[in-house]
C-alpha cells in the first residue's frame, strides 16, 4: 500500500520537536485520576494499577515473581473450536454443576489479539497488574494446578479456553480483575470418563505437588464408576493425569492428585463461618467445558440446607421422611437423556452458600471466593425453575457452594485417611411443620434410637428441633446437613421444644458409617 503525503499547514506552535502535533491535550497522570471503584475495607483492589504503563514493553517485572513466557498470539478471525472425544456422553443439566458436555462441549480458544491488548499472566504486564492490584501482594501468580484420576489427556491441538486473564487496558482494572488473577491460577478444568460416558467438571489447588478438591459426583460420574479415567487442564494449558485419593458423597467431595505435578498454586482458604449475606462473591470454574470463567455476584443467603438424589449416597444413618412427590429442584447435571437421579436409590443433605453469581453445569469443583480472593466455597450445585428437565437447566441466579470451613476439614481427612467422617445424631426425623396440629417449625423426632447420640442427650420422640449450634433448623433437611457437617464425636449444642418449653441439651455425635 502506498502513502500520500500532504503539507502540513499548522502553525509552529502547534508542532513539537520531532514533528508531532501538540494540539491535543496529554492524558492526566494516572496519579491524578479518580477510580469510580470505591474500594471496601479489606478488598482486593488495584490502585497502583492505574500506574500501570499502557504497554507490556513498558511494564518492568515486579521482583520475586518471574515473569510467565507470552502466550501465542490468535490469529485474527479464529472463532471457536470444538472438542468431541470418544463416545462421550455430555452434560447439559441444571443443577450440581459437574461434569457437562465434556468432549461435546464447545472450546473458545480466546478472542483475537492486537497489539495493544495484553493478558495478566503472559508477560511483564502480569507482574505489574499482580503487584498493583492484589492488596498486600502476599499471593502471587504461579503455576495453576491440576487433578484428576489417570484420565487420557486431551489431544494437544484441542483448547480448552483463555489461558489468562485478557486484559486491553491495564490504566483500569478493577477489584474483580484482581480477584482472577489470583484465583485462576489455583483451578482446574477435570474430565472424567468410563467406557462411552464422559464429563467435565472444575476443581481446586490444594498443595504444590498436585492435590486437587473437587466434587465426588464429578470424578465419579454420580456414583457411576469407581474407576474413572481423569484428565486434568490448569489456567495455563498444562495437561496432567491423575489418581483418585478419596471420595467423600455423603458432602459431595472428593481429593484427586495430579502425577508428577509441582510448583502448582494452592488455593487461600477464607472463613466461611465469618460470611454475610451480601458480601462479594467470585466464582471460577469451567461451565459447560468453558475453563478460565469467572462469574460475580453475592452471597444470596448462609446455611441453606438442600437435598439432592445420589447413585454415590452412602446408606444407613438418620432415617428421613421422603421428599414430597420424590424429587427436590436441586439435583446434579446430566445430559443426552440421562437424568441426574433417575436411578438413585438414596439422597445426600448438605448445608450450603448460596449465591447469585453464575453457576452452570461444569462449575462444579469449582471455587467461589470472596473479596481477597480466598475460597469461602466449592460450587456444587443449582437450582432449576420449576424442577425443568436438566435439557433445560442453566443459571438462573440460585447457586449453592459447600462452605470452605466444611471443604477444608474433609479434604484434609481425605487426604490422610482415604475418607472422611460425619456426624450421626441417631434419631428418625420429619418435619415439624407437616405433623398434624402443628404449632412450630423444626426438625420432629420421630425416633431415637437406643444408645445413640439423641437419646444419651436426653432428647426423645415428640421434641422438636430448633436450632443446632446457633443455626435455625426449619425441618429435616436443615438438621440432617447440619450434623453431617461435623466429623464424627464433635459436640454440638442443640435447642429444641418438649410441650411448648424450650430447653437446651448438649449431644456428642456418633459416627456415620
């Protein structure tokens, strides 16, 4: 292509030294600019970040975090891929967000680049925009890890999604950009497979050397292999196989550990006891096979309690009336015309965060985090409209995450013993509220059994439980999530209701087996 020249008819005043024109203003400083992001006490924001020089070229790496080599440009006008393994059967469901569409699924290998976008983890720009944005600078960006169960990797042409964090102006990143580029490093995209049935689902770094979380239901195809064969992707691409440690289905969890893996980024576990309703939440995963996604919103209500069917449900324990009409809204994804419960003889009850920010199929395992970046969660499941059919499932606002307080304490037994314990209170229950001539809500007991937790606290056939270590117990779900939350012989205060008093006793749970 060819250039015209054309005079330059402006005045000398109105060009600098090297020719340039000075007709229009220079930007103001970054320093003296105001971020419309008003930050909150304690989270992460990036007010350096405005600092930030407008190009990599310009960035200088922040010292004690190496730069990660530049990630390969996409060539202009590449639009998405698909990835189809063999015989797969894909997940499209609405509800505990496992495995979906895992070789169905469709692959975004990243928007177009030009040169002035960069991406946070592939260059100084990363150094820059870490140091800047994440307060306090104790977490930097570092390998991401991986988990699985001895799962084919995938074929090294397939892509599994953006490897980071696409940032175009780096004068303007907010809490959220921080929030990821922390957290990314620290989840993994997992794909399960048995004989013609596949999934994928996500999953959380644990240790350096390869220690995953992630969902029972989504190593184990809902309960329908104990052997699955596990491949497991990190933020950056690399591809890992796996051994399965552990399941846990009675609280849906499950540790995995990559092979030969090290120099992975463990994830910061949060409080999630200390939670409000209305604090930020950030979740992570890989919904509907889409690794790298981040999705906001808020914790939309603490210690809500869900029952879900499961082929992986241990049995025996407390003795639960039936849910209404068999089925609950809650259930995990399934898809192609396998419906998520359809042949669970049993269910499991677990105590929950809910949230609204966007959970899909696939986001299980996943971690939802709160303001600093910290795990507070592991998305396991959502709600459908209406109990639609899980061809229909998606977001619809209602997420549900199993809080880290619980995660963090199972995990850890799994990880030394190949299990983990609950607590069993040792009664028949129902609820309250359906009992004839009902006056109250709560957990009935219907029940006690001799010699067992229930009865050596005192309580007997006909209390009604209302409260169990401070938290409302509005029926039988709430109770049973809430002493399967604690391992087996922890103590827990319970208050109920005996002809209209209410009293208080303290119960040393047994043990699930």
């Amino acid at each position: 292509m060819s250039e015209t020249n054309t005079p330059d008819d402006r005045t000398p005043d109105e060009r600098d030294g090297d020719g340039r024109s000075d007709r229009f203003a220079a930007e103001p400083a970054a320093a003296d600019r105001t971020d419309a992001y008003d930050a909150q006490p304690g989270d992460v924001t990036a007010p350096e970040a405005a600092a930030a020089p407008a190009t990599a070229a310009a960035a200088e790496p922040v010292a004690g975090i190496p730069p990660r080599p530049p990630l390969p440009e996409t060539p202009a006008g590449a639009g998405f891929g698909g990835y189809a393994g063999p015989g797969a059967s894909s997940y499209t469901g609405a509800h505990p967000t496992q495995p979906t569409q895992p070789y169905t699924a469709v692959y975004a290998p990243g928007a177009p680049t030009t040169a002035k976008s960069s991406k946070v983890g592939g260059g100084k720009v990363a150094a820059i925009l870490i140091a800047a944005a994440l307060v306090g600078g104790a977490a930097g960006v570092g390998g991401a890890a991986a988990v699985g169960s001895s799962f084919i990797a995938a074929p090294a042409s397939s892509s599994s999604g953006p490897s980071s964090i696409t940032v175009n102006n780096p004068d303007s990143v907010n809490a959220t950009t921080a929030i990821a580029t922390k957290v990314l490093p620290s989840v993994v995209t997992i794909s399960a497979s048995a004989g013609t049935s596949g999934g994928t689902g996500s999953g959380v770094v644990l240790s350096e050397d390869g220690y995953v979380l992630t969902n029972t239901h989504v190593v184990t195809l809902d309960g329908a292999t104990g052997d699955p064969t596990l491949s497991v992707t990190t933020s950056d691409g690399r591809v890992y196989t796996a051994t399965l440690v552990g399941t846990d289905p009675t609280y849906d969890l499950a540790v995995i550990k990559l092979e030969d893996a090290s120099g992975l980024t463990p994830i910061e576990f949060g409080d999630s006891s200390s939670l409000n309703v209305g604090d930020q939440t950030v979740a992570v995963g890989a919904p509907l096979g889409l690794s790298n996604t981040v999705t906001t919103g808020i914790v939309s209500a603490l210690n809500r309690s869900i029952q879900i069917a499961s082929s992986a449900a241990p049995e025996g324990g407390d003795s639960q009336q039936e849910t209404p009409g068999g089925r609950t809204p809650f259930e995990f994804d399934f898809g192609q015309g396998q419906q998520q419960g359809s042949s669970a003889s049993s269910s499991i009850a677990i105590s929950v965060i809910q949230t609204d920010a966007a959970i899909n199929p696939g986001n299980s395992g996943g971690a939802l985090v709160d303001s600093k970046g910290r795990l507070i969660g592991i998305n396991v499941a959502i709600a459908s409209a209406g109990g639609s059919s899980s061809g229909e499932a998606g977001s619809i606002g209602v997420g549900f995450a199993i809080p880290s307080n619980v995660a963090e304490r199972v995990a850890q037994e799994i990880r030394e013993n190949g299990s983990a314990s609950h607590g069993l209170l040792g009664a028949t229950v129902g609820d309250a509220a359906a009992a004839a001539g009902a006056t109250h809500a709560g957990a009935l007991i219907n029940e006690v059994t001799e010699g067992g937790a229930a009865a050596s606290a005192g309580l007997r056939s006909g209390d009604i439980v209302t409260e169990f270590n401070g938290v409302a117990i509005t029926d039988q779900v709430d109770l049973t999530a809430q002493v399967r939350a604690l391992a087996g012989g922890a103590e827990a205060e319970i208050t109920y209701l005996r002809n209209g008093s209410e009293e208080t006793a303290t119960v040393t749970l047994g043990e699930l087996q």
